[in-house]
C-alpha cells in the first residue's frame, strides 16, 4: 500500500510540527543510550519515538504539551491507568520506609494470599521482576519436575527475549519455510535453539506429532493462552483442552504465559476466561498495575521445588517492597466485589473495537478486529485468521499509517494493531476515541 493512506505523509508533517521537544530529545539521547530507547522495540513508533511528561487516569502527555487518549498503556501493565491514586499513595508509603531490604516483609505474603486466592493453578507463587525472568522460571521447574530438556512453543508466541524463547516470534513466511520446522532465532548472538520445538498455534495434529516423535523429552508445553502479542487470536474450540490432556498424558506440565492476559481478560485471567487450568502460570505487566513485578503461579507439587531450593530462584531485588505495595493496592482494586470492574472493561472495550471496525469498513477497508474488551487487535485484512502464518497476511504497513493520522488526533495506540484498555477509560474516553477515528479515517 502506498502512503496516500490516511493521508499519512500530510499526518507525519502535523505531528513533527507539534512534537519538536521530542525530536531534540530523541538526538540528544542517541548520542549516549543506544538507539535512544531503552526497549528496541520502542524503535517503530512513527514518526520518531514521543517523549513523554506524565500521565493521568487514561490520559497522557508528552513533553511539548500535547495529550493523548492512550491505549498503549506503556504495552499493558496500567490496567488501572496512569498514576492510580491508590497506588500512587501505596508507593509512596512504602517509599519512605524503604526502597528494598534483601529481605523478608509483610507485604510478600499478604500479596502471595491475595494471588493464591483468585489464581485458579496457584497453591504458591514467587516473584521476579519481569516477565523474561519468571518464564525462565517456569520452564526450569518443568525441566525439573520432570527430568526432560525440552519444551514446545507456539510460532508467533512471545515469551520475553532470553535466548531459550526469543524463536520464531515474529517470522516471515520465508523464514518459516527456510527454516523447515526448526525454530527462528529472532537476532544475532543467540545460542542455537535446542530445547525447544515449535508448532503453529491452533495445530492440533501439529502438537499430536510433536509428542508422539518427542514425548518422552519434552517437560512441557508454554503458549500465550490468548496469542495478544500476533493479532490477538483465540485459542481454537478445544484446543487449550487439547494442550491440557495431552501433557497431562505425556506427563509433561502446561504452562500458560499469562504476562499479558493476567488480571486483565478476566480477574482469574485466561485460566478463568478459557475455564482451563495450567500446572504452571506467568504474570506481570497488569500484576504490578506498573510497577516492575513479575509472578509464578503454581501447584505444590512443583512449587515445592522452588520451597525446598531444589530448584534455584534468585534475584536481588525480588520481592521489593516498592512494587509489591503497588500490586497489593492494585489487586484490592482489581478484586472488589468479585471483580466487578471486568464486565465493564469488556463493554467499554468491545465497543471501541466495533466502532473502530464499522468505521473502517464504512471507508472500504477490509478489517479484521480479534481478542477482547480489555486487549484486542485491529488488523487490515479480508477474513479472520486463525493461525500465526494467517496473520502475517495483515497489512502492517496500512495499520501503522492509520495509527499515525489517530496520533494525529490525539489517540495513542501501539504501532502492531494491539489496543490495551484500562479500567480508567471513561464510556466518554471512548466516544471520544470514536470520533478521532472518524477523522483519522478520513
Ligand atoms: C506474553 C509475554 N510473555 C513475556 C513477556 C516478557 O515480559 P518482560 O517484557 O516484562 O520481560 C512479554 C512482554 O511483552 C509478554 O507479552
């Protein structure tokens, strides 16, 4: 597609005319920090990464004075908005008693009871501080309950960019043909990808031969439940059932990835959601509301690997006081009264997507929306997809035009087509994104 797009060369001129501050604090900061970012992916926003001077509720503003309705919500942890005042307030507390001690404090437990009590795998937890380490985590004390070196993985699925999962995340299709049936590293340096094997998501009769050519070395099976970082797609009818009974049968453990579902699809996260239980679960993002926090949710019986030091789980700023006060007020939050801020975030949340969707096709564009309310996915094509390889047939560059004439208009967005939700947007904030819309699509 050319740029004639939402007349996105016109949009890349209007927003450079607003944003000079960040233009000289970008040049300013690659000459120091490579890249200028602190996370490369921050590297594809459009025109130029925005620099940033607060936020508020669903709302944030960047350093030349302009405001944004803000669905990127920093890719997902502010699942109560920016700068929540019972968070705020929590941190602040905790602040001024201590940044982190090294050692043990109340908070530790009283926020383990709090996640052990919604999480629906979780006898015990334990904590890191991002979802890259909890996952290593995880797939150490499967390799350990069962004494296998090897684990499946899904094709599209991220895990977090250790070099044991950063593989076939975001392949071409040449790649993936290239590659026949071997994992993708993504970049240079990695270590060659041996303990893992990669399926297509939604393959039944690809994770079937996986386990019936490897079952007895393969210690477990870790997927994104809900596949939110590649256009959000659902599991098939059946198919979390299928991962479920399979390793069950294979005693080989289930982990679900829930860094980005948890405390957001659904309190009990996709466990709840999809009414099917892992052995093992990753959280962070929502679970820290913000603050660097990251979960392992399991059942005894393997937790207990990590209780008796079996299995080494370290880090020296584990468990900090700072972010833990932070997920012990997001998670009263989250939890009053059942979780009754969820069926809210679903309306709200589905009916921005179906706006979003009704307008681009009113204009002709043929658009696919997937996920939920609280985290879905706009993508720029002619039918759903079901699989990773479906997927890649979005026009990504169409999408990111489109994400830049709504920058334009006051809407912030991810550059992939992911739309994160908070439970501070307002039925107003969406409205209001609605009409931006209409004027981004011209
Ligand atoms: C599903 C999933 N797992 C793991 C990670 C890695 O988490 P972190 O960026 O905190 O290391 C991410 C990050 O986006 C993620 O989306």
């Amino acid at each position: 597609m050319s740029t004639e797009h939402f007349r996105a060369d016109e949009r890349a001129q209007s927003v450079m005319n607003k944003t000079a501050g960040s233009v000289s604090r970008y040049d300013r900061a690659r000459r120091t920090l490579a890249g200028g970012v602190s996370s490369g992916l921050r590297r594809a926003a459009r025109p130029y990464p925005l620099y940033f001077d607060h936020g508020v509720g669903s709302r944030i503003c960047d350093v030349d004075g302009n405001h944004y309705l803000d669905y990127a919500l920093a890719w997902g942890p502010l699942i109560l908005g920016h700068a929540h005042p019972a968070v705020v307030e929590a941190m602040e507390r905790q602040v001024r008693r201590g940044l982190t001690f090294g050692a043990q404090h109340e908070l530790e437990y009283e926020v383990a009871e709090a996640l052990a009590s919604v999480i629906p795998c979780a006898d015990a937890v334990c904590f890191a501080n991002s979802g890259t380490e909890i996952v290593q985590v995880a797939l150490r004390l499967a390799r350990a309950a069962t004494q296998r070196p090897k684990y499946l993985k899904f094709e599209g699925h991220y895990h977090g960019w250790d070099d044991t999962v950063l593989v076939s995340y975001r392949p071409t299709l040449d790649q993936i043909h290239l590659a026949s049936g071997r994992p993708v590293p993504v970049g240079l340096g990695q270590l060659p990808p041996e303990s893992m094997l990669v399926v297509e998501w939604n393959d039944f009769d690809g994770v079937e031969a996986a386990f019936r050519a490897h079952g007895d070395e393969i210690a477990s099976v870790m997927c994104e439940p809900m596949l939110c970082n590649s256009g959000c797609l659902a599991p098939a009818e059946g198919f979390l059932e299928l991962l479920r009974e399979i390793t069950l049968r294979h005693g080989a453990l289930l982990i679900f990835d829930e860094v980005i579902t948890g405390f957001r699809l659904d309190l009990k996260g996709a466990q709840g959601y999809y009414g099917v239980t892992p052995d093992l679960a990753t959280y962070a993002k929502a679970v820290g509301a913000g603050a660097p926090l990251s979960v392992l949710a399991g059942k005894s019986e393997y937790m207990n690997l990590v209780a008796d030091g079996r299995v080494v789980h370290a880090g020296t700023l584990n468990g900090n006081p700072i972010s833990l006060a932070a997920a012990k007020a997001a998670l009263e939050e989250l939890t009053r009264d059942a979780g009754a801020v969820y069926p809210e975030l679903h309306r709200r949340g589905e009916r921005l997507r179906d706006g979003i969707v009704e307008i681009l096709r009113s204009r002709s564009y043929p658009v696919v929306s997937a996920g939920a309310g609280p985290v879905f996915h706009i993508s720029f094509m002619e039918r759903p997809a079901r699989t990773y390889r479906e997927w890649l047939e979005a026009d990504q560059k169409l999408y990111s035009d489109f994400a830049l004439a709504l920058l334009d208009e006051g809407v912030l967005v991810l550059p992939d087509g992911r739309w994160y939700l908070s439970t501070a947007h307002t039925d107003e904030d969406i409205e209001a994104t609605l009409a931006a819309a209409e004027r981004a699509a011209g």
